[in-house]
C-alpha cells in the first residue's frame, strides 16, 4: 500500500524572514489527518534568509535531526557544543530531559535550504546529547546511505529509536531496490527531483508512506536526492 503526500498539501508558514512547509501537523498548522506517521513526528522543509534563525529554545524528549541541504548552519547549545555545518552534514539532537539550543543561517548573503525530523525516542528523560557527521556526495550517490540508526551502524548517527534513515542521490534511469520488512513501514521524503515507486510519480516536497511490501523499486526520472525511514 501507497499513500502520497503531495507537496502542495503540505502546512505552509512565511515568517518573513522563513518560508517552512510542514509534512505533519506543526506549531500553528495542525491537521488531525497528519500528525505523525509511526515515531515519525515531524518532516519540515526550512528556507531561511540570512543572519537569520532560531534563537535559544527549548526542546524536551525528542530525537532531531537536521540535514543540510543547501548553506551554512550555525548551532549552539547549553550542551557547550557550537558547530557549522555544511551541506551533506547531518545533526542529531537528543532533546532527552531537556536541551536549549539555537540555529541561525551563517551567511550574511545566501539562503539557508535543511530539512528538520523529529523522532518521537523510545524512552522519555534520556541524557541530552549531540552528534554532527558528513555524509558525502559520494557516500550516497547512487545507493542508499545509511545516516541514522538505533546502533549506530555503518559510521550512521546513533538515534533513541528502532528507525533506519537512508539519503540517496538517484541517476536518471538508474533503479534503485530497497528491501523492506514486511512488518515495518517505510517513509519516503523527495528532496529534489522525480521519481516512480511502483508507476506513482513523486516530485520535489512529495512523501509517501509505505507498508506491506517487501521490495520498493526507486525509478529516477531525473537526478533525484531522497530520504528513506525505514519504521518499525
């Protein structure tokens, strides 16, 4: 079974100086048909203008992750941590008890592109705790990347759930197989691009959720980025 996001029914927020689309309910967009899929909580698309951001806030149980599509993000924390990161890094928040940290857009000249997830963790009040690694150009074209894990595996961020989170750079005409669980669900999150799964094209902002299947075929019908949560 297939259910499609589509990108223009997405939560949509202008705050002047960000534009976000919001895949679940989020904030001011709610929508009781969207709230979460599995521990999949949050999805947001973020465009955000320069020297611009959040300031210090708080987060409690829950695990976020930040990828970095295009620009520099700078991000500071009660933790001690400060970082910028880069296109194709990738960051890991455990909010746990309780964490207060901020994120701007470093350039005083370029958007801020990144897309922000949250993971509901498979146990409340966890130690807080941060986690910023590259994954290249390299690493994920092609094939699927492995970035975060319940284990950490394969050099992947180490999250407080039972979730797999691959990103991928798809070639045109190139296919590409993921073999599922049946018993567990997947989410896929277009970046850029379009693609087929199983003859339902998908484009830029689209989602869709998965089950009960054992082989999703990936069709790039041009070069494509992608992110894959493999759920339990």
């Amino acid at each position: 079974m297939i259910t499609v996001r589509k990108s223009s029914e997405r939560g949509y927020t202008n705050r002047g100086w960000m534009n976000s689309y919001r895949t679940f309910s989020f904030e001011e967009y709610q929508d009781e048909k969207h709230m979460h899929f599995r521990d999949l909580r949050v999805i947001n698309e973020d465009i955000v203008q320069p020297e611009q951001g959040f300031p210090a806030h708080r987060h409690k149980n829950m695990e976020i992750i930040t990828y970095v599509i295009n620009g520099e993000l700078i991000h500071e924390d009660n933790l001690g941590n400060s970082s910028v990161i880069h296109s194709n890094q990738v960051q890991r928040i455990t909010a746990g008890k309780g964490i207060i940290h901020s994120e701007y857009n470093y350039s005083q000249t370029d958007n801020l592109h990144f897309i922000q997830i949250w993971i509901f963790p498979d146990q409340d009040n966890l130690k807080p705790g941060y986690e910023c690694k590259l994954f290249s150009f390299n690493d994920k074209d092609g094939q699927l990347c492995l970035i975060a894990s319940n284990d950490g595996h394969d050099n992947s961020l180490q999250i407080h759930q039972d979730v797999n989170i691959y990103a991928s750079i798809l070639n045109i005409g190139e296919k590409s197989t993921f073999k599922q669980n049946p018993d567990r669900y997947t989410w896929i999150q277009v970046i850029y691009g379009k693609l087929l799964i199983d003859d339902i094209s998908l484009k830029k902002g689209d989602g869709a959720a998965l089950s009960d299947k054992e082989c999703i075929e990936l069709y790039p019908l041009e070069k494509s980025e992608i992110l894959l949560f493999d759920l339990k």
